[in-house]
C-alpha cells in the first residue's frame, strides 16, 4: 500500500498562530499531545508504531523544535506502549529503537532526522482480530487509545493467468478483481520483470523489475467485499514507455504480477476527511480525523496480496514492441 506520511503538528500550528488576533492566546497553557502513526500488518512478523509529541513553546520557532530530538520524542522512561489483542488477551510491549538503526532512515526535513525514534514489537498479529493500542504518559495524563481491527489479506480474483493478459487494443479496458472482506483502501500496483541486456555484451541478461502504481486510494464506500478496477489498456504502455530510456539494449519481458495493498476504516475515514473542505467552494477551515483518544494520528491495520505468473498474449506482445509509446524500447519475444 502506499506509505502514510508521518506528520508532526507542530509546523502547523505555528503558521495557524501568526495567522490569529492577539486576542486568542494559543500558548496560554502547554499541553502535552501525542502524535501518534502506525499500520500493523498481519502477514509481517516486527511491527513499527511512531510516537512524538506536539506542543507550543511561546518563546521558541516551532521549526527551531522540530529539530530538537527531546522537545519531539518522549523520554521512553517515562511512558509504556502496550498493544492487547481483545480476543486473546495477549499483550505485546513495544519498545523504543532508532530506526535509522534498523534500515528506516528518516529524510531529511523540518523534523530532526537522527535520531529517529520508532516504537516496536515482534510477534504474530492475527486476521480480523480487535485490538487496542495504548500509550501511558505519567504525570496523571489521561492514557491515550485507539482501537481498529486487523485486515484481512485481501485475494486478487481476476482477470485470470492462463490465457495471457490481452492488452493489445489500446482502446479497451480490463476489469482487476480482488476480494477484501474488511478492507477499506486500497492502492494496486503492478510488478513488471523483465530481462535486459548489456549494452557491451547483447547476449548477456540482467533481471530488471518495474513497479507501476496502476491506482491509489481507491475507495470502498459500500459494504461489498469485491472491488473492481478499471484498468485502460494504453495506461500500460505509456507506464512502460516514460520509465525505460532509450538505448541500444535488447529487452524481453517476463512476467507482470498484481498486488493489492488495503488498509482499516481507521485511514479510510482519515483520507475521507483530508480530502473534504479543500475544493475551491469549501469553508477556509481543514477538517481531520483521528481515531486516538487523547492524540493525533492514527493507529489502523493493512495487508497485501498478490496474483503473479501474468503474461501479454500475442497481439499485447505485438503492441508492446511497436506501439508509439514503447516501439523504440527494443522488446523482443
């Protein structure tokens, strides 16, 4: 699916401050808000929840603490982060690491980008199980929640893999298929290998792999558990044809495979709203959504799945190497 960016308030509630009469006092109290992103993922095995920590400092540039490890993340002596499956009881104790250490290096930006504190837990989460998401700050604060349901993998359906995919009329359309019983969200892409050939040496073949976000954030606004997508066939190879340069290399395509990453109601819901209010004839305010109790952010589940082994069939194997948008790419059989 595709990532969540990871925000921190703090950046924005500077600039709506400067925007406000001096009669409204935004820095009367400090409050502590946890800011709180993660997406448990059933077929995974170590799990990523990231936890800062969003207030005003009336005499500091917010962008001068964003880049202040301690004034962003909690002192982990301070807190405990706690995860219980409501079926089974089992709690996992998440702990805190750089994830810089573990291969999650964060960009460089507004925020300090090492350390880059994330908060994990190894074990098996389970399919269609509830579970809550609990973070304990002390200091007599309210303990901040969320509870979501964990997704079930979803299973691509269609089209079919035996006769080959049939792209080859630019001006027609395949329906993708794929069963999710409690996904809410999805993002499909497609997998695309194939072989290339030196330029110094044109019998010798490197594995080469494409990945095309065919579609993301396709919403499921009924209680179906099919989706479909309409999938135009020329799509297919303008993808191909601004992703490969032109040179003197001979290529032959392998094979093409689905996957659908869906996520919970929990980012249906988030994108739902983000996406409310902004047109041009909107109200001037920006609505959002959380489903923490005491914080910002979301806590939610996703899953993958995947159908590989697809083919083109031979007219789509005729377009791929003569169409106008790939007919300079040297695709052979």
């Amino acid at each position: 699916m595709k990532r969540i960016l990871i925000l921190s308030f703090v950046a924005f509630i500077a600039l709506f401050a400067s925007n406000c009469s001096n009669e409204f006092d935004l820095v009367d109290k400090w409050k502590d808000i946890p800011v709180v992103y993660g997406l448990i993922n059933p077929s995974e095995n170590v799990h990523y929840i990231r936890i800062e920590k969003a207030f005003l400092d009336p005499s500091t540039s917010a962008f001068d603490v964003a880049q202040r490890a301690d004034s962003i993340y909690y002192d982990p002596s301070a807190i405990s982060v706690k995860l219980e499956d409501q079926s089974s009881g089992q709690v996992f104790n998440l702990e805190r690491v750089n994830g810089t250490d573990v291969n999650f290096p964060r960009e460089e930006g507004i925020f300090a980008s090492d350390p880059n504190y994330l908060y994990t837990f190894a074990g098996d989460i389970v399919e269609e199980r509830r579970y809550i998401f609990r973070l304990d700050r002390g200091d007599n604060l309210p303990a901040d929640t969320a509870s979501f349901v964990t997704i079930k993998e979803p299973r691509v359906t269609g089209p079919g893999t035996s006769n080959g995919l049939n792209f080859g009329r630019y001006d027609r359309s395949t329906n993708l298929r794929w069963m999710a019983e409690n996904g809410k969200i999805f993002d499909v892409s497609m997998i695309i290998r194939f072989d290339e050939s030196l330029e110094s040496d044109q019998n010798t073949f490197v594995e080469k792999t494409l990945v095309w976000p065919i579609a993301q954030n396709i919403l499921n606004e009924s209680d179906e558990s099919q989706i479909v997508y309409e999938l135009e066939h020329e799509d297919f190879y303008r993808f191909i044809g601004r992703s490969l340069e032109e040179k003197s290399v001979r290529r032959i395509l392998k094979s093409l495979d689905i996957k659908v990453d869906a996520a919970g109601q929990e980012l249906f819901d988030f994108v739902s709203v983000s996406s409310a209010n902004t047109g041009i004839t909107s109200s001037q305010s920006i609505p959002s959504f959380t489903n923490l109790s005491d914080g910002l952010g979301i806590i939610t589940s996703r899953n993958s799945g995947f159908l590989g082994g697809y083919f083109l069939n031979a007219q789509a194997t005729d377009s791929l190497q003569l169409s106008i948008h790939t007919a300079d790419l040297n695709f052979q059989n």
